[in-house]
C-alpha cells in the first residue's frame, strides 16, 4: 500500500512539473506577441496598419540621402568603330602570273607606286605590233596627202588613209591600256598589309593581292538616339577614347549625319574626322565616343534608387521625421544618378531605401551611412540603397542603428 502511495505522488510531482512548463513557456509565448502599451513604448500601444506602413508614431527604419546641385556636363555618349579615311583591296583586271611585288609588308607607300607587276610578255607584243602599224598608217597618209596635191590621188584615198590612221591610233592605247593592267598601282598614299601571294603565283581576275589603307585621318562611325536629332550640329567636337590606350583621349570632329534615320533602332547614323598623325590608333578599333553640347550650372542630381516609379515619378521626402510624398519631374541620367527639374531643391533629404512600404505622412528613422549625421565620401550625390532594411522588425531595426 505505501509503495503504490509513493508512485502516485511522484506521479503527481511530474504532472505538476509539466504543467509549470507548459504555463511558462505559453507565457513567453504570449509575451513577446504581445505590443508593448506602456507609455514609453513606440506606437504607444496602437497597431501597425496592415498594407500601409506603420501607424501611430513608430518610426520606420529607412536609408535617405541629400539631394545635391552639382555642374554637369551636357554630353551624349555612344560607342563607335574606327575606319580608314580611305580603304581599298588591290585586285587584278586580268589573270596572269606575278612577276614582281615591289613592297614589303606593311610599309608606306605613295600614290601610283607600283605595287604588283604581272608578266605582261604577250601585251607588250601586241603593244609593238599596234605601234608599228600606227607608223606605217601615218606614212601612208601622209604620202596620200602629197600625192593629192599632185592630183595623183583622189580625195576618198586620202579620207580612206586618215581612217585608217585612226584606227591604228586607237589600236595602240588598247595595247598600252591591257599593258597598264599588269601593273597594279597605289591608287593613294597609304600603308600597305600583308601579301597573301609570291613571286609566280598565277592569279585570277578579281582575286585579292594586298590591301591598302590611309590612316593619317580616320573615321568614326557611331550611332545616337532620335532625341539627338536636332542637337548634333557638323563641327561639333567629339571625345574619342579606347580600352586599347587606357587614360588617352583624342579630339575628332563631327563630319556628317546620316540624313535618314535607322528605322529599326530609331537611331541616327553619324561619322566625325580624327587626326591620326601619330599612328596610335587602327581601323577597326572599338572605341568610347562623347559629344559635348555644353555646361550647366547647379542641376539637382538624386540616387536612381530614391524614384518611385508610376504615372508621375514619385519620392518621399523627409521633412520633421515624416515622409512626405512629392511629384518630380526627372531630366537626364546617368552613372546611377538622374536629374531633378521639378519637385524638389538642394539640400532636401528623400528615401532611397525602404520607401516601397511607406505611406504619405508616415514616421521615419534614418539609419546606416545614408543618414544626415553621416557623410558620405567625397563626390557621391547619394548612397545606394538596402531594401532589405525595409523589411526588418522593430528589434532587429534597432539592433542595425
């Protein structure tokens, strides 16, 4: 009997025991659950509004940034290919075998140089021939026309000699023309490639021997936005850069555009001049080209990150703890910065991380490197954006701080 009255007690011990931590841990439960209500509790005791950001006074945790007026520089930027001022593939007009190549790879020559020589052997024949019955046609006229003078001849043996000569004549330059062909020529000073025949190779009409190319002036062909239309003007000069010669930059000037506008990219297609005196630059590179149309003055740049897309672009800004939403108006953009014409003025404070989940009016609490206390280094308009703050709860928002 005492042994089964032990049992039962202990029994009951466990049972109480379990039923301690089981009220323990449903207390812990339900107090963190719990909002605080206390009178130095943020929100003072009232909830968050569910969709739209966070009632009362508690103060969302976000990143913002000062809006900064800076001078800018009004340019447009594009990339572009480098050609030669003049380029040509130098081929034969008739087959033959080669004779002579009269330059070395890659040298300069001059305008007329003769470059490749063919064999000409049965031209220069027929060049003989031509000439030899050209002497003999111009004997015989002239012998007719003193025999007129005579009266031994008549007048149509005289036209019938003066025919002939000009046909002989004209016998003669075709013999020089089909000689001319052999010898292909320089047809501009330039730089010369590399050969891809020898000495005796026996080449085809139309085949390519050498191409040759004048790099004293090059051309750059690059493409632009419509937008641009009316604002690129022949003359304007053009910043022209390589990754090739990191850290150099070249002047070129604006030569043409192309009066037809690209229908597929809606671009418009322009080419500027550029000196290449020193011979740094190829055809064929890829290049970074820049057209500046001028400077302004105090243009209020803001983070990209701080827009609220829409119908009309959107920012909050801060303004006694409170964020405010205000319609802008943006200009150009660039290096992750766009341009503020309307809405907002140097010096104003707006969020650039968290603002998906704010409302108008809303409470705000600046937090990490973007805040007013902190500055950000030298040259930066704005800091980039965390949206994951956003989304932090109260106790974790205030452990980031």
């Amino acid at each position: 009997m005492a042994n089964l009255m032990n049992k039962n007690t202990r029994l009951g011990i466990i049972a109480l025991a379990l039923a301690g931590l089981a009220g323990l841990g449903y207390y812990a439960y339900t107090a963190n659950r719990a909002p605080a209500t206390g009178p130095g509790a943020p929100g003072g005791g009232a909830a968050a509004k569910p969709g739209g950001g966070p009632a009362g006074g508690f103060a969302m945790a976000v990143e913002v940034a000062k809006i900064v007026a800076a001078d800018f520089s009004d340019e447009a930027s594009a990339v572009g290919n480098l050609k030669s001022n003049e380029s040509v593939v130098m081929r034969p007009e008739t087959p033959g075998r080669i004779a002579a190549v009269n330059f070395k790879d890659g040298a300069i020559v001059g305008k007329g140089a003769v470059l490749v020589t063919l064999d000409a052997a049965v031209q220069e024949a027929e060049l003989q021939q031509a000439r030899a019955n050209l002497t003999l046609a111009q004997s015989n006229h002239k012998r007719n026309q003193e025999l007129l003078e005579k009266k031994f001849v008549t007048a149509q043996a005289l036209d019938n000699s003066a025919a002939t000569l000009k046909v002989q004549e004209a016998a003669v330059q075709l013999a020089e023309a089909k000689v001319g062909r052999m010898r292909i020529k320089a047809p501009f000073n330039g730089m010369v490639g590399l050969r891809n025949v020898s000495v005796g190779d026996y080449v085809k009409e139309g085949q390519d021997l050498i191409n040759i190319e004048d790099i004293g002036t090059l051309r750059v062909d690059f493409k632009l936005p419509e937008t641009y239309l009316g604002r690129v003007v022949k003359g304007q000069v053009v910043e022209v850069s390589t990754d090739a010669l990191p850290g150099e930059q070249f002047k070129a000037v604006l030569d043409a555009v192309d009066p037809m506008v690209d229908q597929n990219g809606r671009a418009i297609s322009s080419r500027a001049r550029l000196d290449n005196v020193s011979g740094k630059l190829r055809p064929g590179m890829f290049v970074r080209v820049r057209l500046l149309f001028g400077e302004r003055k105090n243009v209020l740049m803001a983070p990209e990150q701080a827009i609220v897309p829409g119908a009309q672009p959107t920012v909050f800004k801060v303004v006694d703890g409170k964020a405010l939403a205000t319609k802008v108006k943006l200009g150009v953009r660039r290096a992750a910065q766009v341009e503020i014409t309307e809405g907002l003025a140097a010096d104003d404070v707006v969020v650039t991380a968290g603002q998906l989940k704010l409302r108008d009016g809303a409470p705000v609490r600046a937090i990490g490197e973007g805040s007013p206390g902190a500055q950000p280094p030298a040259g930066m308009i704005g800091m980039s954006g965390m949206e994951g703050m956003s989304g932090m709860a109260p106790a974790k928002a205030a452990e980031a701080k």
